[in-house]
C-alpha cells in the first residue's frame, strides 16, 4: 500500500490520462466514495487536474485471493468504467464540497449526463514523505472545484 503514496508513480499515472496538449498542473491521493449515486465503492485513486479537466485514475489494480490463495484481478467495475477518467469542466454540472473527519474533504461531483462521483481527499498524503507537495496540491484542487460550485 505505501507504493501508492508515491508522489513520482501519481504524476506517472494521471500523466497517461491527460488529454492531448493538456499538462497536470495537481495531483493528490484520495479515495473513491461512491459512483453513479447507486453504489459505495472504497478504493484508492489520484485525483488530479489540468486546465481544462479533472482525472481520476485508481492508483493500481484491484486483486482478491481465491481458497488457494492465488492473486486474481478484480473483475468489478473500475472507476474509469463506472464514469471515465478524465473529465472536462464543462461537463460538470456541479460541486459540493464538505469538510469530513480528520481534515479530510469529501467532493460530490454530479456531470451533466447524470452521472455522479463522491470522492474523499485525505489532509495528508500518506506516511514517510513519499507526497510532499500534498497539501499545495490538495488546495489547488479544491480551489479549483469549488470555482464550479458557483455554475
């Protein structure tokens, strides 16, 4: 788990998502909430912005072990097929944020095709210093999401 705190592997990940001619500008771990309003789903993600969109990337591969103890990816929906992975500003229709336990911040993000995200963005990025411009990035995300709450 403590590979995921890695602030190199995160840029490397939401890098690949990025839209031709767009450069991350933040990232950030944080935790997937709830997709589309139907279902609680717990699991690992970076969140990151550019100047025009908003990505979200599972940090790695869901796996389960079987009764013989062998490691089989998790066959569930994943995020980005649940509501995609990079999302453009303009296709949210709005942006609720609230303050959750511990510092965190929890997101509602509803998109104008009705699909609907709940993330958490944790007040720090893990232990051991793997993330260390977590909190700058952490506030350039959320400023930047709360500038839609007014749409």
């Amino acid at each position: 788990m403590s590979g995921i705190f890695d602030e190199g592997r995160m840029l490397q990940v939401l890098g690949a998502c990025c839209p031709e001619g767009e450069t991350l500008s933040a990232g950030v771990h944080g935790i997937t909430l709830q997709v589309n309003k139907k279902k609680t789903s717990f699991f690992d993600v970076y969140v990151g912005i550019t100047e025009r969109c908003l990505l979200v990337a599972e940090c790695e591969e869901r796996k389960y072990l079987t009764t013989a103890y062998q490691m089989l990816p998790d066959m569930r929906k994943t995020v980005a097929e649940d509501v995609g992975v990079c999302f453009p500003f303009g296709d949210i229709q709005s942006c609720l944020i609230k303050n959750a336990m511990m510092g965190a911040v929890n997101c509602s993000i509803t998109f104008r095709d009705g699909s609907f995200l709940r993330l958490q963005l944790p007040k720090r990025g893990g232990l051991g210093g793997g993330m260390p411009r977590h909190a700058e990035y952490r506030e350039k995300i959320i400023a930047r999401l709360e500038s839609l709450q007014r749409c």
